[in-house]
C-alpha cells in the first residue's frame, strides 16, 4: 500500500478524524496508521491548523510524550484553559464538559439493553450528583458566579461553543473497544483538572493568608471542596468493578497516574516538599523539576496555616486535610482492589507505593518563592 492510498484511510477534517478515532481501539491500530497520524501531527503544526495539532499530538513520534500524556491528552485541556480569562472557573467548566460528555455515553450504553446493566445505571446514579457538586461551586469569594453560572454562558457565545466541543471530542479516546473504560479515562482528566483547581486554590490562600482574611478561608473552603470533589469522582469510579477494569488495563499500556506532574504540584503546594518521593521524581525526566531547590523550599499551605496565629484559619485547614486524607485513603483502597498484587503500570509497586503517601505528616517547606511561578500556576501537561 503506497503513503498516498494509505491517507485516504483517515479524514482530512479534524472532526471527521475525531469521530473515527472515537470508534477505534487505538491499541490496534497498526504501526502504518500510526506513522500516518504521527505524520498528519508534523503537518497541522507547520501549517498552524490548531485542532488537527490537538488530535494527532498524542501519536507524534517526534515529541518525548510521556505514556501517561499520550493516553490522557492534557495538552487539550492545557489549550483550553489558556483560552480562558479564568484558569480556575475554566477548569471547572472543563470538568462538567467532560462528565457530561461521559454521562451522555452511558446513557446511550443503558439504551442499547432491554435492561440496563446494574452497573451502568449506579454508575449514572453517581454522576448526577458530581455534576451537582460542580454546578454549586463558587469561582469567586464574592459568591458568583457558581460554576452553573459558567456552563449557562456557553448559549450564545459561538467560541466558547466551540472550544468546548473540541474538549469533548477531541480527547477521551479509548485504547481498548470496552466501553468501561469511558469512565476510567474521563475520570483521571477530571481528577487532574481537580488537582490544578486545588494547587490554585491552596496558592490563593497562602498569598492572603496574612492580608486578606476572607478572602484566605474562601480559598481554603474551595481546596475542602476540590477534596470533597475528588471523592464524588472516586466513588463514581468504583462502578468501574476489578474485572471490568482487567478487561482494558493491559490497553493503556505504562499511562501511570505515577506520572502526573498536576498531583505532585498540588501536594507540593497543600504540604510542602515530600523528600519520600525522591526516586519517583528523579526516574521520569518531566518530574526532575520538582527537585528543584526553588521548589523544595516552598512555603506550604499547611506551613502558612499553621504560621497564622488564626484559630478558624488553623481549623479550616484541619478540616481541608481530614477530607484530602479521605481521598488518599481511597485511591488507596483502589490500588488495593484493582491492583491486589500487581505492579503499576508505571512501574510502582501499586498498591504499596500509595500505601506510603497516604500519611503527610512532618513535610518541610520554607519561605515562599515567585520563580517558578509559571510552573505552580499553570495547568501542567507534557
């Protein structure tokens, strides 16, 4: 089969592309169509068609893309949230695109049965109230707008339209042709979109901590509510059952949630530096910065809460960590279940390595830096 044959396979137009990709197992897509996506990727750059270079820079042989990167295509969200005057209200809006996307499949999933699966309708069960969860969020201590407020702008406003529906469609590929993994996928991209909201949230209220009282505990209120969010979308998740979960796991290949750079950032920026993860950071070449001595003398969230002298700033802050150490157990408990006696597929011992970071206590950080402000304020993606 001769190059030019060969690209008559895929469509010319990103959204016609989005949609086969959509319908494929990317795991079978042979080494030929790869090649021929990684080609269409140099293509969309040197003629500056953004949302053909959105779509095809996960297959790109070009760019040292972590797996993880590859399989959860952040850059998307990166694009979509730089288009926004808001990086925090955008993340939020985000998160209700993707989880409705994801709501709308399992509901079309129910239709194609007489009865729906148990598992499909608990799964729609719990999303409802997730959704809920995001729709009530304020984005700013003045009490609007929520983040229902910002899915409602969406009428009328044809660009803002439109970035959505490119966040919609044009991440959120499966590897495998199992339909539970829908909710695996859309579940870690909010998670990460979750702990960028958190890593903002948690700066905001070290920066007013000691000038801006209110304004410290509405961010301190919101880092809660992120951990409270984190926990909706976990036990969304759990409909997700072991066996299921084996059915495509093999598919995502080495994409380890180990190698999230949005995790470390938030809990570099709740806690401080955790000297534990040393040889994590060091192993994966875009993890190395957080080694960075700027970094590792951050001043925590949790150093700045309890350097207040403030009592409710000391108490909101206990309440922030109890609902975070919640998530940390139950992610956990995830790896414990659905990986009993396994390796991550990051290398990790699975389960045991969370195991080890469940706790938080004794983290040290110091005075607070601005170098590596681009770093702690963008949403990170490699």
């Amino acid at each position: 089969m001769t190059t030019e044959t060969f690209r008559t396979a895929f469509p010319g137009h990103s959204e016609a592309l989005a949609g086969l990709l959509a319908s494929t197992a990317l795991a079978e897509l042979s080494q030929e169509e790869l090649a021929d996506l990684s080609r269409r990727y140099d293509e969309a750059v040197a003629r500056d068609d953004v949302e053909m270079r959105l779509l095809t820079r996960p297959f790109s042989h070009r760019l040292a893309i972590p797996e993880y990167y590859r399989y959860t295509a952040l850059h998307v969200f990166g694009w979509f949230l730089g288009q926004q005057d808001d990086a925090y209200g955008g993340a939020l809006l985000a998160m209700h695109a993707i989880l409705t996307d994801l709501s709308e499949r399992e509901h079309e999933e129910a239709a194609r049965h007489r009865e729906p699966p148990g598992h499909i309708a608990e799964r729609l069960r719990r999303l409802g109230p997730v959704l809920d969860r995001i729709a009530a969020m304020p984005v700013t201590p003045r009490g609007a707008p929520h983040g229902a407020d910002l899915v409602r702008r969406l009428t009328g406003d044809e660009r803002l339209d439109r970035q959505v529906l490119v966040l919609r469609r044009f991440c959120g590929f499966r590897r495998s042709d199992k339909h539970d993994e829908h909710i695996f996928i859309r579940a870690v991209q909010a998670c990460e979109l979750t702990f960028f909201m958190t890593r903002l949230a948690a700066r905001r209220a070290v920066s007013l901590v000691e000038r801006d009282r209110a304004g410290c505990l509405f961010w301190m209120d919101q880092v809660g509510a992120c951990a409270e969010l984190l926990n909706a979308i976990f036990h969304a998740l759990k409909t997700l059952s072991p066996e299921l979960f084996l059915g495509f796991r093999d598919a995502t290949g080495d994409a380890s949630a180990v190698q999230s750079l949005n995790y470390h950032l938030m809990e570099l920026v709740v806690y401080g530096y955790d000297d534990r993860k040393r040889e994590t950071f060091a192993r994966f070449d875009h993890l190395r910065v957080i080694g960075d001595p700027r970094l590792r003398k951050f001043r925590s969230l949790r150093d700045a809460a309890g350097a207040s002298g403030d009592l409710e700033v000391a108490a909101t802050y206990a309440a922030l960590e109890r609902r975070l150490l919640v998530w940390r157990g139950r992610h956990y408990g995830f790896g414990r279940t659905y990986l009993p006696n396994m390796k991550g597929s990051g290398g990790t011992e699975g389960a045991g390595y969370l195991k080890r970071f469940v706790e938080k206590d004794g983290l040290p950080s110091g005075p607070r830096l601005t170098d590596p402000e681009q770093l702690l304020s963008a949403f990170a993606f490699r």
